[in-house]
C-alpha cells in the first residue's frame, strides 16, 4: 500500500481527476494548500505598498492505492498536470503501513478499494 501525495496547480484539478478515474482511481482527498518551490512568488501593490507574495496558491491530492495501482495513478497525475513550466507541482509517494475502513473494520488493501 502506497500514499501518494500530489502538489499541482488549481485549474489542473479537473483534468487530473478525469485522467485518476479513466485509470479507475476514484478515491482520493482533494485540500487547498499554499506553498513555493523554484517559482519563488512575485509582487504586487496593494494599497500603495509594494507586498511580496511568496506562497502560491495549489492544491494537495493525497490518493490512497495499493501496489499495483502506484504507477498507472503516477502517470494520470503527470499526464493532467504537466504544462513544462515551473510550478507544475511535485508528486511524493510513501509506504502506508495500514489502512482501516471504519465502517467494516478491514484491514490492508481490502479497505483501499
């Protein structure tokens, strides 16, 4: 079992949750985040005053899959979000080391789905 945990742009959201279902991927928890990597922010005035805005906004996809299904999720992701250009996003994949359904009390990859 796997967590995999993606950064992509807001207006990619759409499009990488049609690419995760056509790969019959369909349970995941979409957040809104802020944060920076190589894009570094910019300025603006607001008010007269010069402000420097250093977090972007992005969104946090963090997806749940067993084995088997680590590398086809990759691959959605990259194919929907990828523009070529800095701020794409980041995908982080970890170990999960269990996984409980509440309502049916199973355990491992039989409560991933």
């Amino acid at each position: 079992m796997k967590l995999i945990i993606a950064y992509i742009q807001p207006e990619k959201l759409t499009a990488v949750k049609q690419a995760l279902y056509g790969k019959e991927v369909f349970k995941m928890s979409v957040t809104n985040a802020l944060g920076c990597g190589q894009q570094k922010g910019y300025h603006e005035t607001y008010r007269g005053a010069d402000v420097e805005v250093n977090l972007l906004k992005k969104v946090r996809l963090e997806i749940a899959v067993n084995v088997e299904f680590v590398d086809a999720t990759v691959d959605a992701i990259i194919s929907a979000a990828r523009t070529g250009k800095i701020g794409d996003g980041k995908i982080f994949i970890q170990n999960l080391e269990e996984c409980i359904r509440i309502r049916t009390g199973e355990k491992g990859a039989e409560a991933i789905g």
